[in-house]
C-alpha cells in the first residue's frame, strides 16, 4: 500500500500496528464516468469522489482520498483522467490494500440528472447491488448524500436515520462553493487553482477544504505569512484539522513565531506522538 502519502492523521492508526489496520474497512471512491454528454459537467465526476469519501469514513471506514489514489495511479502508470476497466480497479484496489471500491457514473434522464454507484467487495471480490440517485442539477449535494446514505444502509442494517434525517445530518457546503472547490481541485494551473479555491472559501465560509488546500499551496511555496491565515481557519472537528495545525505549526517556526508554533504543533502532539511533531515542538520551545 501506499502508506507514505496518508493524511498525518492516518498516522495515528499506522502507530499502533497492523493489528489494528486489518480490522478496519478501508475504502476508496474512483472517479464517475460522465455519461452527460457535456463536457461543463466534467467536475460532477470528481465531487462525487469528494462527497462520498466525506460522508462514508466513520472510526470503523477509513475511506482513502485524491492523495492516495493519485499515488497509486502512478505508481501503477495509470493516467489520472482515465475511467479505469474493471480488471485495472481491482489492481488499484489491491495496491492501496483497499476492501471496498465505489465506482459509478452519471447522466442525463428526463431532465434529471440520474447517478448509479457500485459497491466493489474486495473480499472476494464480488460486485454488490447497484445503488441509484436522481434529482435536479441544483440539488446536488443531497443527491450525493441521499447516494451516500444508500451505501450506509446497505453496510450498516442497523442504521437507524431515514434518508431526510441523514441529508440534514450531513449538510454540506453550498453547491456553487462546492463546484468552485472541486474545480479548483482538477486544474492544472496555479492562478486558476487558487481562484477557483478563494471564490470556494467565499461562497461559504464554513465551508473549510478550499482554506486548507490554499494554505498548503502557499506553504508549498514557502509563502509562509499567507499560508498561515488560511490553515488557521480550520476548526476542531473539521477532516484536515489534524493536519492543518502541523504545518501551521511548521509555518510558525520558519517564521520565528515560536510560541504559535508550540500551540499548533501540541495539538498534534497529544494525538499523535511522533518523533518528527516531537522534535520540531522541541526547536518550537
């Protein structure tokens, strides 16, 4: 597997063996084929990837993201644009050591937009029953969702939320920042990145992935003082938070800004004691 590109918060399970690996379902949504026709709705192929990877990790599903699978893909020489064969995700699946694959695809019925997805058990493998999800184009976001809770039922017999419950419970962002984020996400240039990121973080300002990705672009670059007020947006509770504060940490070091760095990097050190967060809280103090 492809280990060495997890989030940092992944770490904490790689700390505490493989024990405890195996007995988490480790999951990875591909890309949607778009069967549109229409070349403006490319973007819908990858949101679906973003929303159902968000909705379907829980403490027991580590579901895998756009890092992961970019790695593999290359390690594999897979081109990242292509809607792979069946034969090519079960050797993606096997390379990230993943149990369960979700493909799908997306088109056009009666002036709906109509979304299949299918469960992939690795543990086999077998192809579980086929999940479907239509709606308006501007109802989006509770069409992945709806989609999503779909899977949850299936996985979990025992999940006790209707569908309206799950879609409230699991609120995403604004449509129109959700599809500037993703945009932002495929392109291929940095002036459009970022400005498909900043008009994301615009649009609605809870909304938090297009702030972290924006900081690590800025920290990549090594803008540090405009890298930090963007991982400083994320809040406890938000996916990347983790993550955030370590190179928040490390932005406030470069910086000299000492004691910020310490704070930043102590909220990684309680959950995650690894030499490295040790060592650079140690320079920090």
């Amino acid at each position: 597997m492809t280990r060495k590109t997890l989030p940092i918060a992944v770490l904490l399970i790689l700390l505490q063996g493989v024990n405890l690996w195996a007995q988490l379902d480790v999951g990875i949504v591909l890309p949607f084929e778009n069967n549109t026709r229409d070349p403006n709705l490319e973007w819908i192929s990858e949101g679906f990837v973003e929303s159902l990877t968000s909705n379907l990790a829980s403490p027991r599903v580590l579901m895998l993201g756009r890092r992961e699978r970019a790695a593999a893909f290359d390690t594999l020489g897979i081109p990242h644009a292509n809607i792979l064969s069946l034969a090519t995700v079960y050797t993606v699946a096997k390379e990230l050591d993943a149990t369960r694959v979700i493909i799908g695809s997306y088109e056009y019925k009666d002036g709906a937009l109509v979304a299949d997805a299918q469960l992939l058990e690795m543990d086999g493998p077998r192809v579980a029953e086929k999940f479907t999800e239509s709606g308006a184009l501007k109802d989006l976001m509770e069409l992945q969702t709806g989609l999503a809770w779909q899977i949850q039922s299936y996985l979990r017999p025992n999940l006790t939320l209707s569908k309206i419950e799950y879609i409230k419970e699991q609120k995403g962002p604004r449509l129109e920042a959700f599809e500037n984020y993703i945009r932002g996400l495929l392109s291929t240039e940095r002036a459009p990145q970022i400005r498909y990121l900043r008009e994301a973080q615009r649009l609605d300002a809870r909304y938090t992935k297009p702030a972290f990705d924006l900081g690590m672009i800025y920290f990549q670059d090594e803008d540090y003082p405009t890298s930090v007020p963007w991982l400083s947006k994320l809040q406890r509770g938000d996916e990347d938070y983790l993550e955030a504060n370590y190179f928040l940490g490390l932005a406030y070091l470069k910086l000299g800004q000492y004691e910020r760095s310490a704070a930043a990097l102590r909220v990684i050190a309680q959950r995650l004691p690894l030499n490295e967060v040790q060592n650079n809280l140690g320079i920090a103090l």
